[in-house]
C-alpha cells in the first residue's frame, strides 16, 4: 500500500462507498431514455461534500456529464478515472431482488448497475475525495469523468465531450472497464486488465420475398429466409482471427498453469483444434464463450421485425445484429463472413457507422504499477493483459491520445457467480467484501501513479 494510504481507515471508507453504491443503484438510469441528470446532480453534490467542485455538463435537457479535476504539478500527463451511470433494462420479474432498490442480501449488493458500472464510478468518486481529503501533492492531474449514453453508442456522453470540451477529459491514461475482476483458471487467481477491446458494427439484415395468403405456405417467405440466415449465424462460428492481443493474452493464461492446460490452450489459436479445445477442453461454460468470442468476428441477432398480420405473408423481414469485429480485422472482413452465411433474398448493411478495435500497449509505467497492486492485494494472483468483447468509452478517450487500461477492480472468490454473466444478465450484484476490497486497489494504484 502506498505510504499516503496507511493510515486511512479501510472499514470506514469501505462502508461508504457500498452506501454510495447502492443510492447510485436506485436512480433508474435505464438507456433509453437515459434520465442521467438526475444521478449526476446527485454526485456533483456528494463531491462537493468531499471537498471537491465538479462540473455538471448536458448536451441536452435530462442528459449530464461531470467531470473533477485534482490539480497535480503538471509534471507528469494526467490520469483520467472514467464510468459511466446509465444502465441497460431490467426484467424484474427475472430478479430475485428489486433492480432498482440497491438492496444488500446475503453480503451482495444487488441491482441494474452493480457490476456495469456503477461500482467502478463510486469507488472512482471515493478515491477522488479521499486523496482531496488527504491533501497529498500530485505529480499528474486526477481527473474524474462520470458519463451518459455508454450503452447507446455514448452520442451524448463521452463522444460529446470529447468533441465539445476535449480539455476536460484529455489525459495521458485512463482507468475504466472493462477489466480488474478476479477470475479463476485452474484453481489459479487472474486479474484481467483491459488493454484492448473488439471493434463494433451494428448491423441490419433485411431479407425480401414474394407475398401471399398465410394459408399456402411458400419457399421464398422472407421470413424464413431470416429465421434460417439467423440459425446458421448462431450456430456457427465465424473463421479465426488470433491476434498478437489475443495470443499475449492466452501466453500469459498458460504460462502458470499445470502440464496439461499449459499444453492445450494455445492451440485455441489454431484453425484445426480450437472448437475441439473450446468444446472439450475449457470446463466453465462462461470462459468458453468468451474466449471463442476474443478468437473471431462475431454477430448476435438482437431485434426482429416482420409481418403485421397473422394470414398474410410478408414481402419484408428485418432483424438487427450486434456484430463485433476482432483485434486485427475489420468491418469489411465481418461484412464478408457474414455474406457468405446469408444466401438469396438476404441484405446486409450497418445501423450505425462502424468503429474499429482499440489497442494499446502492456508495457508501460501504469501497467505495471497495476499489475504490482493485484500481486500485493491478492497474494498469488496475477495480472494479465486481456482484451474484452465489449464496447466501452475507451473508443472516444483513445481520440485524444489517451492509452486506456480496463481496470475497475473487484476482488472475487472462487464460488462467487460468473462475473462476465451478470453484464447485462438478471440478478446484477457485486459482493460487498469484493467492493471494499476492490476501492483498496484502485486507491493504492492511483496514489502509486499519481502521488509525489
């Protein structure tokens, strides 16, 4: 732990950043609409308890950004630790827990949020207001941005500000998701830090047919066409694209295992062997959809659309999919697999312009001051440069330069759920020993990078 931190009391502060978790978990922040402004007005209000004036920035009326600055010496490129508080819907029928009431059963904080990703800005917002508090010289800025519209392409929230007010948030790095939970392989505790993620390219897929009477069935139903386009898409996967991102990434997995594991899971990286590993030889189920997902170009059907009447067959069906494009291919190359799935009657094209993956290097400074705090917080543990599926705000903050590194940490044990599962999943929660223990780190980490 570094010196500035030793006397701070853990439990204490521990405490209050699972309240601050769980009164961000009971403002609905559901995307769309939004409705931001709400959580943000609530932030701007506990920072300035803590001794820090923030600014409150909207784009629009119900939309809000803010952003804190702790000013260093300049003589070092600032630190940006980013989140943001919009979230993705919630069946509550499904949970076991309101999503919205940030309730603690069984020592687990539960709601639309917890894991994506409100733990991270509120351990964010306490390791602000504790290095305010304690009113150490920095040698970088800490800056702090807490943002709208990640989980609708971020239109409103990061990407404004880095058009509109790129002196705000510009740093040299930035901590954020996705990355900083434990997982477990082979009895054996990793922590995965962001250091690349999958481009994104949402796409329509639109297939034509001749119309006529439900009653008489026909073989150019565009319906079907779809249906039939869509199952071969989900049940196939998509050639292999084992990027150096990708290979670093399983290198470091083996390289602490058992003889066996250490033997097998490279040959995730070969077209001949990796559906065979990935089927027979990665047990978890989660793990082998994941990896499978960082190996290819992959395209999930999400929203389907067709028909307006039960008798009469359609001349139209549309289906939108979530497509995302490997560390080292493209847009073009995803278009293409996809094509060669689709066969007559089938369109292809984007929703939304396309944005590419997101790479930045291991072998920094900051990377290895993370990789020191998982050794000193978590004993046999140990960091591995990873890359995400996922889409997050790195895509903009990388605009301006920034070396973005996913780490919002969460110290998790072996019978903990699959982390992964609960992005986006029922029953969101993050267990409040891991919280406690995941602000240690990310303080520790921050005073390390940025105290003189």
């Amino acid at each position: 732990m570094h010196p500035v931190l030793e006397q701070v009391d853990w439990e204490l502060e521990g405490g209050a950043v699972v309240e601050l978790l769980r009164a961000l978990l009971r403002f609905d922040t559901t995307n769309p609409p939004g409705n931001e402004a709400g959580c943000v007005a609530f932030l701007a209000d506990h920072l300035r308890g803590l001794g820090v004036e923030p600014e409150v920035l909207s784009p629009v009326a119900g939309r809000a950004n803010l952003v804190a600055r702790l000013a260093g010496d300049d003589s070092a490129p600032p630190l940006l630790l980013n989140g943001h508080v919009d979230v993705v819907a919630a069946e509550a029928d499904r949970w076991r827990h309101p999503p919205f009431a940030g309730e603690v059963h069984d020592g687990v904080v539960w709601g639309r949020g917890a894991v994506d990703m409100k733990q991270m800005v509120a351990m964010s917002v306490a390791v602000v207001g504790l290095l305010a508090r304690l009113g150490v010289p920095l040698r970088r800025d800490l800056k702090l941005a807490v943002v709208a519209d990640e989980e609708a392409g971020c239109a409103t929230g990061s990407a404004w500000l880095v058009d509109q007010h790129p002196d705000r948030v510009r740093a040299g790095h930035a901590l954020g998701e996705v990355g900083g939970a434990t997982f477990y392989l082979g009895g054996r505790p990793f922590y995965p830090i962001q250091v690349a993620e999958k481009g994104v390219a949402w796409l329509r897929a639109t297939a034509t047919g001749a119309t006529g009477h439900g009653s008489i069935p026909r073989d150019d139903n565009a319906v079907v066409r779809l249906a039939e386009f869509l199952a071969r898409v989900g049940r196939r996967r998509l050639p292999l694209h084992p990027s150096p991102e990708v290979r670093r990434f399983l290198e470091a997995l083996a390289a602490v295992q058992g003889r066996p594991a250490r033997a097998v899971l490279p040959l995730l990286l070969h077209p001949r062997w990796s559906n065979v590993v990935l089927r027979r030889g990665v047990r978890d189920p989660g793990m082998a959809r994941l990896l499978s997902a960082l190996l290819r170009n992959t395209a999930s059907p999400t929203v389907v659309h067709a028909g307006h009447k039960t008798n009469v067959i359609p001349s139209r069906a549309e289906a939108e999919l979530d497509g995302r494009i490997a560390v080292g291919s493209s847009e073009a190359e995803l278009l293409a697999e996809l094509r060669a799935l689709a066969g007559p009657g089938i369109e292809l094209g984007l929703v939304a312009p396309s944005h590419p993956p997101t790479v930045v290097s291991a072998g920094t400074e900051l990377f290895q001051v993370l990789a020191g705090v998982v050794a000193e917080h978590h004993p046999g543990a140990v960091a591995v440069p990873a890359v995400t599926p996922g889409f997050t705000d790195a895509k903009y903050w990388s605009r301006l330069g920034t070396a973005c590194y996913g780490f919002a940490p969460i110290r998790l044990e072996p019978t903990d759920p699959d982390f992964a599962s609960l992005f986006h999943g029922d029953d969101e929660r993050v267990p409040v020993a891991g919280l406690k223990a995941g602000l240690r780190m990310l303080a520790d980490a921050v005073a390390r990078h940025c105290c003189r």
